[in-house]
C-alpha cells in the first residue's frame, strides 16, 4: 500500500531503479510510518509533496502525514497519536488527547494540518 501511494507522491521525481520508500519505518502499535527515499530529490515547485510520509494502519487504512523526521521526540509522539487514533476509528478506542504541539502550524503543512484521512 505504501508503495502504491509513494509511486503516485514521488514516482515521477525518481530514477527508474530508485526506491521510492526509504528503509527506514517506523512501527507503532495500530501503524507504520513509512517514509520517502532520501535519494528521491523533490523540485521545489512541488513542496507539497517533499515534507509527507505515510502512515498505514494495521487494518489497511492509509494516511498521508507530515514527515518529522527532523524531529524524533515529535516523530515518536507522532506515532503514538495515530496508532491511538488508529484504534480509535477502528477498533472503538477512546479518542486520543491531542498534544499542544499538533495544534501549531508545521513547516512541512499547512496550518496544522498533520495527517490527511484518505479513502484506502
């Protein structure tokens, strides 16, 4: 699923043999984070497409996200938000809390904006 989503995102920023995913994932407890290839350069015209990641629920369910990379304290919270969301919508959790920081605008977003629901 992640490799269907990043081949439209980035596809046609990479080389033919490239890798669109990067190796490095992350893995929550109802998710995975999964995340661009480094080596897949995005032209400045198409920033919107530079700063997002995936997230993918356990059950299937695709999320394109801010990419906090940059930030690994904000990057592990990240996580743990949409695995709880994630349990949420999909196994009738409670809602989860969200942190002051998911409230304030994100370089990589636009007005806070840190996932966006998507038909899977």
């Amino acid at each position: 699923m992640a490799e269907a989503d990043a081949r439209n995102t980035w596809g046609k920023f990479a080389a033919q043999d490239c890798p669109l995913l990067s190796a490095h994932v992350l893995e929550g407890e109802h998710c995975w984070f999964f995340f661009r290839n480094p080596t897949t350069e995005v032209p400045s015209a198409a920033w919107y497409a530079a700063g997002w990641a995936y997230a993918i629920s356990r059950r299937g369910q695709v999320r394109s996200i801010a990419d906090l990379s940059a930030e690994p304290d904000k990057q592990r919270a990240y996580l743990e938000l949409m695995s709880a969301h994630f349990a949420h919508i999909e196994l009738g959790g409670p809602k989860p809390d969200l942190p002051e920081w998911v409230t304030r605008p994100h370089s990589s977003t636009k007005e806070g904006q840190l996932w966006v629901d998507r038909k899977s």
